[in-house]
C-alpha cells in the first residue's frame, strides 16, 4: 500500500474515533515542493518513518530523521518539512486531539489512570525540545492501528484506544531510557555524510565510503540501507540533490556549475536525475524557489 489518508469528518473509518483527526500511511516516490510547509500544530503530531531520510524544522530546530525514528509534536509547536518539502520516503502519521481547556495532553478516551496521564504529560513536556526518538517498536503499533481501522472487527473500538495508549507509554519510556531523548545515533555515519558533502564532485565509489569508516563493502552497504532506505550510491544521490536544490536557489551560479559542483557527469546528467527525483527540472526549480543570495 503506497497511501492510506482518514481524515476526521471525511473518512468513515474515524468516525468513532473524534479524537483522532488523522491518521496516514504515505509513500513519497519524488520531493514534493511544498507539500510540507511549517505550520503550528493545535493538536499532537506523532510521525514514524518507515524508509528514506526525512530533513525536518521543529520548533526552529533543524532535525534529520531516518527509518525506525519517531518525531512528537505536541501543541503550540512549529513542523515542516526542510524548504517545505516533503522528501522521498515512507512514513505513518497520526494526528489527536485534545480537550479544550485541558491541563492534560490524553483525553477521556485514554484508559490510562489519571496518574498515567499526568505522569506521560510531564514527560512529554519535558521532553519537548528534543522531539526525536529511535523507535522501532512503533512500526507494530502502527501497523495494527492501521488493520483496526481498517478492519473494524469485533472489539476495534476498545482496541485502537489501547493502542494508543500503548503507544504513548511506549514513547514515554524511551524518553527515559535515552536520558532526556538524546539519540543514538552512530557518530562515524554523520562524520561520513560531512565528508561526502565536502567534495561532492568527487565521483565516490562504495569502497571508497566504506574505507572512511572503517568497514568493508558488504557490512557498509548494509549499514547505510538499514539507516537511510538507500544503497550508498542512490544515498549519495540524495545527498547530491539536496544540495543542487540549495544552489539553485541562488541565481548567480550557473546550473551547469551546481552539476559539476555536485559530482554529475553533465549538465543533462543533472536535469534527468533532478527531474526523476522532483518533478521539475532544475530550470523550472529555480523559476519557482530564487532567492535574492
């Protein structure tokens, strides 16, 4: 399944459900240029991605996000997507609402006790500024969130509420056993990623990026796809593009510049792979995203 979107009001699936205004599975096969512009939620925004690499603004702070992480955002906090794009990848999202005038973040619906509840509020809130976790074990309770909805067999309604509930203590716990969220995440993988954008015109080869830390080929490649969706080389195609998107928005640099620059072949080389992997062409991008720098 590429997509599934319920929206609270149009989807018969939450109509039992009014706390949950949204609940998506999404599969993005190019960037799509705004499609994810920084908004302040006004309700809780709970993200996990299943594949790719996903650049995110929350709350000013820029944050990278890659399989297997959980961002949340809870009320009155700023998301979207890095220029406002939504990248390639695959992601759940669900979207709760909360009572008004309510000191807690989990409503009537939650079967926690009112001790639960305020113990998951101030974790959350305390946790706030650092929004990301590893996360794996959400992928199963979103999953089977998504086969209750969709199902709706006998006790659904019970169940999707346990779930959720599940959930929260799920990510709760993991704030405390991160000490304060903080992630682990392999240094050695965000020192090569440094490197490969210092001299992206270099024509990079797996063994190569594999000898900068330390690994063979086969371990390497296998690492970097557990962490990023991607094969080193379609990685580092990304890397590529994200960083000709930063150019392009630059007028005084030459597009046949920012492809060298960037490590393609050719100016043609650049446009058909940019146009693959957004849509647009690097001409219609610049048309569409100049800056004044």
């Amino acid at each position: 399944m590429n997509q599934l979107i319920l929206q609270q009001g149009l989807s018969k699936e939450l109509a039992d459900f009014p706390h949950i205004l949204e609940f998506v599975h999404k599969k993005n096969n190019t960037i799509q240029l705004n499609s994810f512009s920084s908004n302040v939620c006004d309700c809780i925004c709970l993200y996990y991605i299943l594949e790719g690499k996903f650049t995110w603004i929350i709350d000013s702070m820029e944050h990278t996000l890659y399989p297997g992480d959980f961002a949340i955002v809870l009320p009155r906090q700023c998301i979207g997507g890095q220029s406002g794009i939504m990248n390639i990848g695959a992601l759940f999202w669900i979207k709760i609402s909360i009572e008004d005038h309510s000191k807690l973040l989990l409503g009537k619906w939650s079967g926690l006790t009112k001790k639960e509840k305020i113990s998951v509020n101030q974790i959350l809130m305390l946790n706030k500024e650092q929004p990301v976790l590893k996360l794996k074990e959400a992928h199963t309770l979103m999953q089977n969130l998504q086969t209750e909805l969709l199902n709706e067999e006998v006790g659904f309604y019970t169940r999707i509420n346990q779930l959720l509930d599940e959930l929260f203590v799920l990510i709760s716990r993991q704030f405390i056993r991160q000490n304060n969220s903080r992630r682990d995440f392999p240094q050695n993988f965000l020192k090569l990623e440094q490197t490969l954008r210092q001299n992206l015109a270099h024509q990079w080869t797996v063994e190569e990026m594999a000898t900068l830390i330390g690994m063979g080929t086969t371990a390497f490649t296998e690492k970097v796809k557990n962490y990023s969706g991607f094969s080193p080389l379609n990685y580092l195609i990304m890397i590529r593009i994200a960083e000709a998107t930063k150019l392009l928005k630059k007028n005084q640099v030459n597009v046949t510049e920012i492809a060298l620059n960037t490590g393609f072949y050719s100016s043609q080389h650049f446009s058909t792979t940019f146009k693959k992997l957004t849509g647009y062409t690097p001409t219609e991008f610049r048309k569409n995203n100049t800056t004044d720098q």
